[in-house]
C-alpha cells in the first residue's frame, strides 16, 4: 500500500500524518464550555434578529475553550465571513486549535472552516431542523440537504471535529430562531 493511500485510512489523514506541526493537539472540551460558547453565538443571534437581520450567528474561540475571540452576525454577507477574514491573519497551526461555534450549522455553505484551518465546529441546531423552521422555498434560506459531517469525509486531509447537534442547546436555538422563520413561512405564497 503506499504512503498516500495507507494516510488517507488514517483517522486524522494525510495531512495529520505528513506534517503533524500543522495539527497540535487540542484540548477537550467540556460540557460546559461548549455550552457557554452556544450561549455567546446566541447572544450574538438576539442581537441580529434584533436588528432586523436573520438569525444566524457566530462566535470564534481561543485554544482554551474559553475565550471568545470574536463573533459575527448575519448582516448582509453568512457569518462566515468573520470566520475566514479573522484566519487569513493567523498561522494555520494556531487557527487549528480554534473551534467555530454557530447556533445552526450543517450546512455546506459553512464548512469554509476547512480552508480557514479551523480545528472544532460545534453547532446547536442541525440542518434538518432549520429547514423544518424555514419551510420548502423559503426566499430567505433556501436550506441545503448537505450536511456538515458528509462533507468533512470529502476532506479527509483535514482534522476538523465536529461536535452537534446538541440537545439542549439546540432547543432553544430552535425556539429562537422560531420567532423569525415564522414570519416568513406566514409570508410564503
């Protein structure tokens, strides 16, 4: 078998194997930091819908599990945008130890976290679950059924763990994002 092959079986890839440097190891995390991040990205939510924009929002946070770099709403561009523009600036072996948390995900349209060198992506709420609140063709999000982890195992050079959809927090990201998809599928002709 040869090396490329034998390093694509391998649990991280052939990225992990062959340069090890750009992978350091992570620190796990813990059910309460993961709920305390959620619990940034939906602050920052609130304060999106508040707006008047859609509720989806972001929070970037630090190799400690703790400290959140930055967040990002949805304002006219995905929340994404923080994400990549914030990793451009860092080496690829710090950006690894970050993680992305999003209140919904499992969507294709956020997995830049691969080209941004993102360790983690945590999210609340799945796809799924956003398409139930949207409804078919909503003109506001038209929901992929492309989920995060599908497209991970197009990548299997990447080490990006993938924590989600999480139970409780996932309710009341639902409930939340509920109050403003409701509007629109009332909309919906």
């Amino acid at each position: 078998m040869d090396v490329r092959k034998r390093a694509m079986e391998t649990q991280r890839g052939t990225a992990a194997v062959l340069a090890p440097a750009l992978f350091p190891e992570r620190q796990p995390m813990t059910p309460a930091q993961i709920a305390a991040g959620i619990r940034a990205a939906l602050a920052v939510q609130r304060r999106a819908v508040t707006l008047g924009k859609r509720p989806f929002a972001a929070a970037l946070v630090g190799p400690d599990n703790d400290t959140v770099l930055l967040t990002h709403q949805s304002v006219d561009q995905h929340v994404g945008t923080m994400r990549d523009v914030h990793c451009y600036h860092l080496r690829s072996s710090d950006a690894s130890l970050l993680f992305y948390l999003v209140s919904v995900i499992g969507k294709a349209d956020k997995m830049g976290s691969q080209w941004a060198h993102i360790g983690r992506i945590v999210f609340a709420a799945s796809n799924d679950q956003l398409y139930d609140l949207t409804g078919p063709g909503n003109k506001e999000n038209f929901t992929m059924d492309w989920h995060t982890r599908d497209v991970l195992k197009g990548c299997p050079q990447k080490d990006i763990q993938v924590i989600g959809p999480l139970e409780e927090e996932g309710k009341a990201v639902v409930e939340e994002n509920d109050t403003y998809w409701s509007k629109t599928r009332a909309n919906q002709g």
